[in-house]
C-alpha cells in the first residue's frame, strides 16, 4: 500500500515537472554552445538614406534593361527570396546557378562573408575587402574612392548583382550599361542613368535630390556606386531584421515562448542530431563558416559542378563547401540548398539523416523540372558523387560521418522545430 502510494506520489509530481526537466536541459545546452538571441539594431538616424536604399532595392531601372529588382528576386512575400530552386536570369529564358538567399538579419555584423561561396569578404579590423573586382581589394585599393564609402561585406555585395549579365545588367548590344567596356564604366553608368531620372512611381523628387538629402557632405560628382551600396545595405540591414520568433523570445528568457514539442525538437536540433555544431549562434548560422554537407549537385544542362568555397580558395579541400546559412524564417525560404535541391524541411532532415543514401539517390522530379524553364541535369556518376561525398567526410566535421538513425518521433520534433520555433509571425505573410 505504501509503494502504490508513493508510485501515485511520483506520478503526479514528475509529469507536470518534465516541462521544467526539459528547460532544465535546454538552457544547459544554451550555455554549453553559447547561443545568445539576435539583438535589435539601433534606429538608423540618417532616415533619407534609408529611403535611398529602400527606392533603390525595388527600382528595376537598376538593371540595364530596366526589368528586374532585388526585390524580384528578395522578395519578402516569398520569404526575401525568390520561391524558385533557381533563380531566373533577368530575361527570364535562363537560370542562375545558385537559389537565391534569404536576407534576414543580413546586416549583422558577424555577416562578413556574401554569396554561397562567401566571394566577398569584409574584415571590420583592417577594413579590407576582397571581391570578385580586383579594383576595390586589398590595403590600397585603386577604387579607394569606392571602397572608403562601403563599411560592410553586405553595402559591397549589393555592387555585384548590378554588372553580372544574368542577374542585372543584360547582355551586350541591349543597353549602355551592359556595353560597358569594364566593371568600372558599366558603375559608372548606373550612376548617370540614375543621376538623370526619377525614382519608378515618384513625379516629384529625382534620384540627384535623394542622394544629396542621403549624403548631404558629398557634391553630387562625387557620387559613385559605392553610395548605392552603402544605401541599400543600410535598408537591408535595418528592414529585414527578425528577432520575434518563438526561439528568439525562448533565448530571450520566456519558457512559455515555444511549446513542447518545439523544445523536443530543439534538443534534438543540439543534441543527437549534431546540428548545432555547424548552425551555431543565435542565428542558427552566423554566416561565418564554410562546410560541406555533400548536398546533390544538379543545374542547367550541361552540368558544370559548383564547388562553391573550393572555386574561390582554390583549395580542393574546400570543393563542395559552401557559406553555413542561419535558418531563422527558415519554413519561409525554400527551396533548400545553395541550389534549391529539396524542396521540404522533411527532405533535408532525411538527407542528414542518411547522407551517402540521399545524395546517390537524388534526381528530379517532374515538379522540380517544372519550376525551371530550361533543360536541367544531375551529377549522377559514381566517380563524382564519391567526390562529392568525401568533402563531407573531411574530418573536420565528425557528425557528418555516421548515419545519424534518428527516428521518426525525433524527425518529427525536429521538424516542427525548424518550422514553427523559428518562424517569426513579422514575416509570415
Ligand atoms: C535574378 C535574381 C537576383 C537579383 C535581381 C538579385 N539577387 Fe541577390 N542573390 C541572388 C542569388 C541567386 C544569390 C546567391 C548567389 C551566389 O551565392 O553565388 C544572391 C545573393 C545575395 C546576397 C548574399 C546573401 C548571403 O547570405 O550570402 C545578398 C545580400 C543579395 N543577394 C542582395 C541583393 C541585392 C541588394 C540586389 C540588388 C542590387 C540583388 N540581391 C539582386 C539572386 C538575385
Ligand atoms: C557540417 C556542418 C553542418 C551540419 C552538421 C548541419 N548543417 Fe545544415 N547546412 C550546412 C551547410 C554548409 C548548408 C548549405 C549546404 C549547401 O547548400 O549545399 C546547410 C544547409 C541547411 C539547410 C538549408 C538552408 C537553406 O537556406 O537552404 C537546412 C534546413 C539545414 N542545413 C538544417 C540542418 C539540420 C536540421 C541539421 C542537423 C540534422 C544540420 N543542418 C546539420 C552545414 C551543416
């Protein structure tokens, strides 16, 4: 009699104490990694620099046949991205290599790699940048003039969209910008373009009033491109800021923020499932390393492989690396990978959970076929998969290298993580 009494004791004392055992163990593992909540940036002071920036990120007379945006393809109604695996070139008749990123919290200040490949690099200690222009890199950079307005990886990387061909700029013979002989000219160009007309939908104010209000110290000859990437970084940086998810209130300290299923799926996130160990920081991915997650290779047909990192560094050892993405939004920003190879949570959490199987098995759906308006093709050769494979294998990440055998319980927990914890309600539209 007296057991079952106890026994009854115990039963009505731990169920409702498991809730408090679970943030127990979580906020151990909070402190273990080291996982600090995003903080809000202070209010940018300069407000006609952030009208700037925000008239230039949706103007399509930006692009050098006047048809695309950032916002085309940074979309916040489709998660700041593009919905698409790929990205469509700006006639549409093409695509990009590579699914376009979500820009939340872009303008942190950890971000100091840009693109898949992490090509643009800002380091904030020597304020040197390296880029795909040789004329803004290295301690005395020949395009100082350019480089001494950009403070940030993200107000660099907004100079590049503008001169690729497929992106922005179009191609030869099409207009004054694409005919450009050089990078430089073809920045040079946008700048009179904009110089002589109006923002798209505003009658009153021209683009040379806007920029005097934004940078009211500089003559308007001094204007270069490099004040229109410090304008739209600074739009970026303060308007695509996300810090209300259930996760980020729970970092916060609110117990209550996420359910518990949530909380299951959290440590799994950091525990059996090892994911902690490359999506690490408040973000979930602070954009500041490279790995390689042996994620299917496919594209336009003929294939050409990205190596992504391994392209930049030259260091094969890098082949199939690419920029570790935070995951905040995460259940907004599909398709998934550098190439939009999955086109659910479900698919990634499988292809983690058995990487080699996934990866040999990956083809394309008619679905996926669907969503791109050119002939696509697979890496499907054993001889580049086991590549492909083995860069995952490096020995740097050692959770990588066995199965992780998750069950479905946990694959479920997991998944519901990923899609309602880290879902901010700002940005779901
Ligand atoms: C045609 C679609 C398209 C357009 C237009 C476009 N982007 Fe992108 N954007 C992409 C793709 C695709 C990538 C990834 C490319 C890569 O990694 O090589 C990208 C990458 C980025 C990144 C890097 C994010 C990260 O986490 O590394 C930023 C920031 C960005 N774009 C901002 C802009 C801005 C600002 C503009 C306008 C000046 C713009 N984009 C125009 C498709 C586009
Ligand atoms: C070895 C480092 C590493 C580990 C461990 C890791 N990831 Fe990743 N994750 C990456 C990299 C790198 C990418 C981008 C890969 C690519 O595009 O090919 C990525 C991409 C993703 C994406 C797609 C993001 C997007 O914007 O498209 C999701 C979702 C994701 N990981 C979730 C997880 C989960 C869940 C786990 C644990 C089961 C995990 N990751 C473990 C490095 C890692």
């Amino acid at each position: 009699m007296k057991t079952l009494f106890l026994l009854l004791y115990f039963a009505v004392t731990i169920s409702p104490s498991h809730s408090a055992l679970i943030d127990h163990h979580i906020r151990n593992k909070i402190e273990e990694f080291n996982i600090r909540p995003v903080k809000t940036l202070p209010i940018n002071p300069n407000r006609p620099l952030i009208e700037l920036g925000h008239q230039l990120f949706e103007e399509k007379k930006l692009s050098g046949n006047r048809t695309i945006s950032c916002k085309t393809c940074h979309n916040p109604d489709t998660g700041t991205s593009d919905g698409l695996p790929l990205s469509q070139t700006e006639n549409k008749k093409g695509i990009l290599r590579r699914n376009a990123p979500a820009l939340y919290n872009a303008g942190l200040a950890s971000h100091n790699f840009m693109f898949w490949d992490g090509r643009i690099y800002y380091d904030p200690k020597t304020k040197i940048f390296t880029t795909p222009e040789e004329l803004l890199n290295g301690e005395n950079p020949k395009a100082s003039e350019i480089t001494s307005v950009l403070t940030s990886a993200l107000a660099a990387q907004a100079l590049f969209p503008l001169v690729s061909r497929n992106e922005m700029m179009g191609n030869a013979g099409e207009n004054e910008i694409a005919d450009a002989p050089d990078t430089m000219r073809a920045w040079d160009k946008i700048i009179e373009r904009l110089k002589n007309e109006n923002p798209t939908g505003v009658d009153t104010e021209s683009y040379a009033a806007l920029f005097s209000k934004a940078y009211p110290e500089i003559s308007p000859d001094n204007i270069n491109i490099g004040h229109v990437g410090e304008a739209i970084a600074a739009f970026e940086r303060e308007e695509f800021q996300s810090t209300g998810s259930p996760f980020q209130k729970y970092l916060r300290g609110d117990n209550g923020a996420m359910t518990r299923e949530q909380k299951e799926g959290f440590a799994v996130f950091m525990g059996r499932g090892h994911c902690i160990q490359c999506h690490t920081g408040g973000e979930l991915g602070e954009k500041n390393m490279f790995a390689s997650v042996a994620s299917p290779q496919w594209g336009e047909a003929p294939l050409v492989l990205d190596k992504g990192r391994g392209e930049i560094t030259g260091d094969e050892k890098r082949n199939f690396f690419f920029l570790v993405p935070s995951l905040l939004n995460i259940n907004l920003t599909g398709p998934y990978m550098h190439n939009g190879a999955y086109q659910t949570l479900r698919e990634v959490i499988d292809h983690y959970d058995y990487v080699s199987e996934s990866l040999n098995n990956f083809v394309i759906t008619p679905e996926l076929q669907k969503k791109i308006p050119v002939k696509v093709a697979v890496a499907g050769s054993q001889v580049i998969l086991d590549d492909i494979w083995l860069s995952s294998q490096s020995g740097l990440f050692p959770e990588l290298k066995n199965r992780l055998r998750l069950n479905d319980q946990e694959k479920d927990y997991l998944e519901i993580f990923l899609k309602e914890a880290l879902t901010d309600p700002k940005w779901d539209r």
